[in-house]
C-alpha cells in the first residue's frame, strides 16, 4: 500500500522529494516577484495537525521568495489560540478555514453551504469586526467528517450520520474517537450531536491525539472516528466516511488570513494568491499523504511543490 502512495504522491506533485532532503527559508524565487516583500520582517503560523504544518510551510517559503525575513512560528496548539496569535500581532499570517471562522470564531448556529457564500460572510464580517483580511479562499474543502472501516459499513449498513445515531441507539456500547478540539467545539461533537439528535454518554467517547484517529477505528479500538476529509489515510486505510444527509458541517474551505492595519498585509495575500488558486481537494489530499503517510517533513514536501508548480527555482 504504501507504494501505492508513492507513485500517487509523485505523479500528482511532480516533487522529486528524494533529491530534496535539505530545506531551509534561503529560497531562489521562480515566478514569485522576488522584491514583494523585500525588507519585510514577518512571523507565519499555523495549527499543529499535519495539513495546517504543510500550509504553513508553504507559505514560509513562498513570503521568504518574495523577499521578507520569515520566522516560523508554526505549530501552535489550537485554532482559538492560533487566530489570538495573529489577532495579537504575535504572527502577521497564516492559513484557516471558513467554515471554523463562521462557527466557532463569529458564532454562527447554522451553516452556509454554498462555498462562495459561506466565503464572502466570513471575509465581511471578519474585516469588520475584528480587522482581519481574508486572501481568496483556495478550491480544497477539508471538511470534518465521521468514518468507519469498510468492514463495519457492510456489516451493519451504516452509511450516514443519520444511520450512526439509530445504530447508537441500538447499541450504546460503542466507541467514538475523537480528537480533543472536536469533543468541543461547536461545529464538532456537541453541535453534531444535537443537530442529528443523540446522546453519547461519556464512556463511549475516546479522546486522542492528533492524527491517531485513524489507527484507532482502523484497528477496531473505535467503532467511529472523527477525521479530516482532505486526509490521506482515509484511503490508505480503506475507512468508509458516513454522509452528511442533514448538512450539518459547513465547507471549510483554506485562505490565508492577515490583519488589516499590517503594511505587508496586502503585499503577502498578493504573493500567496497563485500558490493557493493550485491548493484542490486532489492536491491537498496527496501533498496531506506526503507528510502523513510517507513521513516526509513539511517542509521539504512543501518546497517539492513549490518547485514543481514554477513558484520557486
């Protein structure tokens, strides 16, 4: 299987990661215009799991190749406390989702399910109350999700979230998987469990770690687990993910963000606009397998890319 991962990852990226095994921020720029940001001093960010590290790493050297002086500040733990950082001042950019924006930052109750839609009420409301700029969003959609191996899918014929409640029900001794942000947050477990109408009593849920969701309900240790939809090893682990059929989850498509008042504010969405119009659901899924599957740093995935797609040499 995970040759088959190799083959994917290269045929799709064009990285020849294998010739890379050394990445820093000293980066030669290709079609990024190498004096953008000349001068610039400036902190990038972003959250810890796998996608969000990737994200960030992309957008450290894409600025770095434009001309400013990148400090990584990636891997901060949270998406509350990540959006602080930027809101303080402590980082000047980094990569989040709209439909976490429209949920747990502004706190809206129901989701908008047009991608665009959703987009243009986040950016509006964010300028305006809490002066954030929103760059264009990317086409990837790394929605939450619930799945369950292939194996459970067939047996008990659970195929969506509707089905998940009525086999709850039936069964109160099974076990759910999620990650801790998820057990919390509005547009995660708690909002979940009331827009679908059951109730999970504290011992049927399991809180892990970032990522290992998927070797738990692979394993069998879960029955269901929360996972990301753009994440690789829900293929390479053969799990099944359950509809959606009430529309709970929004989009959550990517899109840098900055603060209105920083003078490279505008100048960085301006550098990052190309890379993230490439950012799909199909390439975020594989460069996600790169780092998740295949074990390579995000970095050094993140300049194959850049490297492939012309924007740095």
């Amino acid at each position: 299987m995970r040759g088959v991962v190799v083959v994917l990852g290269l045929a799709l990226t064009g990285c020849a990661l294998a010739d890379d095994p050394d990445t820093t921020t000293d980066v030669d720029a290709g079609s990024v215009n190498p004096s953008a940001l000349d001068g610039a001093s400036l902190n990038v960010g972003s959250k810890q799991f796998d996608e969000q590290l990737l994200l960030g790493q992309l957008t450290i050297q894409m600025l770095a190749a434009a001309g400013a002086e990148v400090t990584d500040d990636t891997d901060i733990q949270g998406s509350t406390a990540t959006r602080q950082a930027l809101l303080r001042g402590d980082i000047d950019v980094y990569y989040d989702y709209t439909g976490t924006a429209w949920t747990t930052y502004l706190g809206h109750p129901s989701s908008i399910q047009d991608p665009t839609e959703l987009y243009e009420a986040v950016a509006a409301e964010d300028r305006r109350k809490n002066g954030l700029v929103w760059g264009e969003p990317a086409a990837f959609d790394n929605r939450y999700a619930i799945a369950v191996t292939e194996e459970f899918a067939e047996r008990t014929s659970v195929a969506t979230l509707s089905d998940m409640r009525d086999h709850l029900a039936a069964h109160p001794d099974v076990a759910v998987c999620v990650e801790a942000e998820f057990a919390s947050r509005p547009d995660g477990l708690p909002g979940l469990a009331a827009a679908y109408g059951f109730a999970l009593p504290d011992p049927a849920v399991t809180t892990v770690d970032t990522g290992r969701v998927y070797q738990q309900v692979d394993s069998g240790r879960c029955d269901f687990g929360e996972v990301f939809t753009t994440d690789g090893r829900i293929r390479i682990y053969g799990l099944a993910v359950l509809v959606d059929d009430r529309g709970f989850f929004p989009p959550y498509n990517g899109a840098p963000v900055v603060r209105a008042e920083d003078p490279a504010g505008q100048a960085m969405l301006e550098v990052l606009a190309p890379l993230t119009a490439t950012l799909t659901t199909e390439v975020m899924t594989e460069l996600n397998t790169d780092v998740s599957v295949r074990g390579f740093r995000p970095e050094r995935v993140a300049r194959g890319y850049l490297r492939a797609e012309g924007f740095i040499e």
